[in-house]
C-alpha cells in the first residue's frame, strides 16, 4: 500500500474509532423511590432528587402539570429556579438515556416528553406529540444542567439516532444560560412550544 493511501486508511480508521467512541446507559426514573426536596401548594409544585446513573442524581420537578428535569449534581440557583418544559400540559418518560464519552463518563441525557396538543378537549380525544430533549449533565466544575436540542420523535424516523448525534455535537461545549437550544430535523405541529426560566449564567 502506498505511503498516502496508508495515510488516508490510518486516519479513517481514526475517525471511525472517535466516532463510535460514544456510548449510551439507560437507567429508569422511580417516582415513588424519590426524595422530596420541596413541596408546596403553589400550582401545586413538587421537587424530586431521584436515583439516576451511578451517582449521578435526576432532579425532576412538576408543576402546573408541566414536568422539567435536570441531571448530575447541580447547584442550589439552578435546583431552586431552573425549569425548562413545554408549554402545553406535558410529562416525561421514565427512562433515560445517558450518553458516556470513551471514558465512560456521562456528559448528555436524552428523554422523551409527551407533550398534550392544546386543540383536544379531553382525555377521551387527548393526543400527544413526542419530544426527544437532549440535556447536559452538571458537573462539580460546571454545576448546571439544561436542555441543549430537540428531536420530534413522531416527524423523524431516526429521531434517536438524530438525538444522539446532537448530544454528541453539541453537549460537551453547550453553555446553559447563554447558548439557546436548538431544534433538529423536521418538526410537526404536535411537537409543541418549549419554555424555559433559567438562573443567570455561571461565568
């Protein structure tokens, strides 16, 4: 083999290699196996320190029949006032997925939300759009967690793969407070409105 074709075989070996370093854990969020860290009859609202991967928590909040959740350990500004929904009534799947660098560390989640389409009138006709939230993971350095993208699970046929894709492009310099999430791929119209309060940003 010659010298450049080497080369060029070596370095899409490499590519190949960085590419599937990225791995995915899952764990499954349990309601009823959570803390509680505050609950109050305002909306009425309630915070949750659940088990998450490892010893990284899953802090999940409700209110207003509006769910938000961040990961890892976050600091007290953002478990006090941070919430990132949808604007319909919406809830969140118990199942997570954690993405893990080649070291095994955790640096991305993704979730799928439900979210209500506000022209149906009840439950008998109630129907849901399906969003993949891509979130960061909060580190000791870093102690902050928020919603990098969106994937309409129901308008993409590959929306897991697209998610993952996302939380690998973009989790690991995703600066919550500062950057603006983004939606991905194509997006119907039961996808629903993000919303989100946010603390300032950590410099």
């Amino acid at each position: 083999m010659r010298p450049t074709a080497l080369l060029l075989f070596s370095s899409a070996l490499l590519a190949g290699a960085a590419a599937a370093a990225n791995e995915s854990a899952y764990s499954e969020r349990d309601l009823d196996a959570c803390e509680t860290v505050e609950e109050t009859g305002e909306g009425p609202s309630v915070t949750l320190k659940c088990a998450g991967l490892g010893d990284l928590p899953v802090y999940f909040k409700e209110s207003d029949l509006r769910q938000s959740q961040a990961y890892g350990p976050i600091g007290d500004a953002w478990l006090k006032d941070a919430f990132e929904s949808f604007g319909p009534f919406n809830h969140s799947n118990a199942r997570i997925e954690w993405r893990l660098d080649g070291a095994g560390k955790a640096f991305a989640t993704i979730v799928r939300w439900f979210v209500a389409d506000p022209e149906t009138t009840g439950e008998d006709d109630q129907r849901y759009g399906q969003v993949l939230v891509v979130a960061t993971v909060a580190t000791a350095e870093n102690p902050t967690s928020c919603a990098v993208g969106y994937v309409d699970a129901l308008a993409n046929p590959d929306a897991n793969v697209l998610a993952r894709r996302v939380a690998d492009d973009e989790a690991g310099d995703f600066a919550c407070g500062l950057n603006e999430p983004q939606w991905h791929g194509k997006r119907g119209a039961l996808a629903g409105e993000p919303t989100r309060w946010l603390p300032a940003a950590v410099e």
